[in-house]
C-alpha cells in the first residue's frame, strides 16, 4: 500500500472518530441545558443562571462543529484543496460564543438587585452531576482532538474544561448559600475572567491559522533536519508550513548533490514518505528540486602525510586534504587537512570514510586507484563524483583542476 493511501486512511478513521465525538458533544450539551435550565429556574442563583447561559452556548458551538466536520472533508472544483480552514472558522466561532456567555454572566452580575437564591440537595447534587459530565465529556474531546490534530475538537474540549471551572465555582456558590453565605455574584465574576481568558487564548489560535500564520519553530526545525538528513540533499533553500483544519500542509524547496533525475525523484519519494510517517496529519507535501550550484567545488584528495603527498589509498589514508575549488577557473579558494577520524576501525573503515566525506559535504575525491564497491555505493548515493589523479602531490593535483592545464 502506498503512503498516500495510508495517509488517506488514517485521515478517514480521524475524521469518523472526530463526527463521532461531535455527535456525542451534542446530546451531551443538550442533557446538560435541560438540566442547568431546570437548576436555575428553581434555584433562582445567578451563578446557575450564568451556568445555564454557558450550557447553552455549548449547545450551539456542538451544533456548528458537528455540522462543519461534515463539510471540512468535501472538495469541490472551486475549492480543490478542502475546506479544512473551517475547523479552524469554527474555533474562531466557538471563542466569540464564549464572549456572548462571559457578556451575559456580566450584565447578570453587575445588575442591582435580585432574587435571593433557594437551595437545597436536589441542587448541589444536580450542580454536582454537571460538572463530571462536563469533565468527563471535555477529558475525551480534548484528548482525542490531539491526538487526531483537530482545532474544532480541541477548542470545545477546552471550552469544557473552562466550563469544569466555572460549574466548580458555582457548585461552591450553592454550598455557601445553603449555608448562610450568599457568594453568587463573586463567583458569577470570576466564571467571567475564566470565560473571556478561554475564549481569547481560542480566537488567537483561530486566526493564525485563518491567516496562514507558520506552524511552530520547533516543527519546522523537525521538518528541516529530516530533510537535511538525506544524503542528496546539499541545501535547503526554503521551507514554509502552515496548518489548516488538523492538516499539515508543506512546501519546501531542495538542491540536491545529483543531476541525475532519476536519482532526484527516488530521493523526493523518500523524503515524502519520512514526512507522512513523521507527522501523519501531513496532507499535502511540496518538494520543488532544484539543479545544485556547481560555483564551488568541495575538493577531496586522500593523503599519507600533511605534507602533501597523495595516498594510494583510500580508508587507510592517514588525512584528506579537502579544498574550495572555484569552479570557473579552477581557482583553490581555501584548503584544510584533516586527520581521518576511522583510521583505527578495523571493520567497514572505507563506507565509514565515504560517510564522513558526505558529511562534509564533498563533491569531488579524487583519487590514485578505484574506490571499493561499499564505498562507491554511498558517494555515488550523495552525489560525490569520483575522479582519478594525474599527480603524485596535492599542489600538483589542485593545480590540474585549471582549465589551462586541462
């Protein structure tokens, strides 16, 4: 199986799972109006009022995300990359239904007058019933929202959880009442600061991605370094994500150490498939390969001393001269010799060798004899072309890079 159909898969079982929460976010919402409606008509308790306004907003916020689940998914000709981003309306929505309720809870708090609150145990155990529901219910969206990378399911089980808090303070206003202490207002203004705190954080995350703000530094960090793992890879010239809806969407452009095209598709195929694997809410992945900048060669030549004279050898060369070549006229810009690091290996020291002159980002090694089969593979893998030498010693050799002396 293919991971594109692996992806589309794994994004159908989500999204059953996610309309299967919202369903459930529904009747579950609208239990909770029935009873928080009966609690503060009876009570007459301002903080259950405030509660009651709040489960009610519940109500429409499940009903909007349960009918945009059901339309994220579709394209259509006009809009052929989804509607994902109304996951993301829907949390920007969810946040604005939450300043209705803190604007209610206010106007409700800051009134004169009022009716003195009637409480008994029908209705601190009814307040009591509200909140592990509501608990029980904002624990599993949330966690599933997660886990799947939903925005809309995360920002009601969020909402839940701020509604935890503020039934919380309310079943602490009924308890005080009953017992002489009438703190209804105060908690009615605290379930406000809860409510305008929520609903902010959630508008906030809304828009940026409504407005194609990046995903986080440290994901694109992520994604860079899996991208610069790859052996072809020579230079990221430009990476850009965004999210939209619990999708990832990726562009990034690549030069690659190969002119090869087959070679380059085989290396892109590659990478797309670490991506999905790496973040399975990747919907669509861009990689544009570009032809590699050939203005400065990385030149490679195996010594058998710091003085200069060339190795026959390659993974018992004892260091490797390795020079800036310009490439126009074979100019050497800068040159350094370094000691070879696996020297004292005993076992694969020639693919550890060739592994380490990748990783210093050769493009050329040239050298007296034919390298060995396990070593040749992994140069010519990354792109390392390989030539043989004409001299004995470095200056000699650097100097044949001239077109003049060619």
């Amino acid at each position: 199986m293919s991971s594109g159909t692996t992806a589309a898969g794994d994004h159908a079982v989500a999204s059953r799972a996610v309309a299967r929460v919202a369903t459930w976010g529904v009747i579950v919402s609208i239990a909770l109006v029935a009873l928080t409606v009966a609690l503060a008509a009876v009570s007459h308790s301002l903080a259950l009022v405030a509660m009651a306004v709040d489960c009610i907003v519940d109500v429409v916020a499940a009903l909007v995300l349960w009918l945009g689940l059901r339309l994220s998914e579709r394209k259509t000709a006009a809009f052929p990359y989804g509607l994902y981003k109304i996951e993301n309306l829907l949390q920007v929505a969810i946040a604005l239904l939450i300043f209705v309720a803190a604007y209610e809870i206010a106007r409700q708090a800051f009134a004169p007058g009022g009716q003195t609150p009637s409480i008994n145990w029908l209705i601190i155990v009814g307040v009591a019933v509200t909140i592990v529901t509501t608990w029980a219910y904002g624990w599993y969206a949330l966690r599933l929202g997660k886990r799947v990378s939903s925005p809309a399911l995360v920002a009601d089980g969020k909402h839940r959880q701020m509604d935890v808090l503020s039934t919380s303070l309310a079943l602490v206003a009924v308890i005080s009442t009953s017992a002489g202490f009438n703190i209804d207002r105060a908690a009615a203004v605290v379930i406000l600061a809860f409510a305008v705190y929520a609903g902010w954080g959630l508008l906030v995350a809304g828009m940026k991605v409504l407005l194609d703000a990046s995903v986080d530094a440290g994901t694109l960090t992520q994604i860079r370094r899996l991208l610069e793992s790859e052996p072809l890879v020579a230079q990221v010239d430009s990476l850009a994500a965004r999210s939209a809806g619990r999708y990832l969407f990726l562009e990034a452009t690549l030069r690659l150490r190969t002119d090869d095209l087959a070679k380059a598709h085989a290396a892109s195929e590659r990478l797309e498939a670490q991506i999905r694997e790496a973040f399975p809410a990747m919907e669509r992945v861009s990689l544009h390969i570009e032809p590699r900048r050939r203005e400065i060669l990385h030149v490679a030549v195996p010594l058998a001393s710091p003085a200069g004279e060339i190795s026959s050898e390659f993974g018992e060369a004892s260091c490797f001269a390795i020079a800036e070549v310009r490439a126009a006229d074979g100019e050497v810009l800068r040159q350094k010799v370094l000691s070879n690091p696996n020297l004292g290996i005993e076992k694969q020291k020639g693919i550890l060798v060739a592994e380490w002159l990748v990783g210093q980002d050769v493009d050329v090694l040239i050298t007296v004899r034919e390298v060995n089969k396990g070593p040749s593979y992994v140069l010519r893998e990354a792109g390392v072309e390989v030539r043989r030498a004409g001299a004995t010693r470095l200056a000699d050799e650097l100097a044949l890079l001239r077109p003049d002396a060619r």
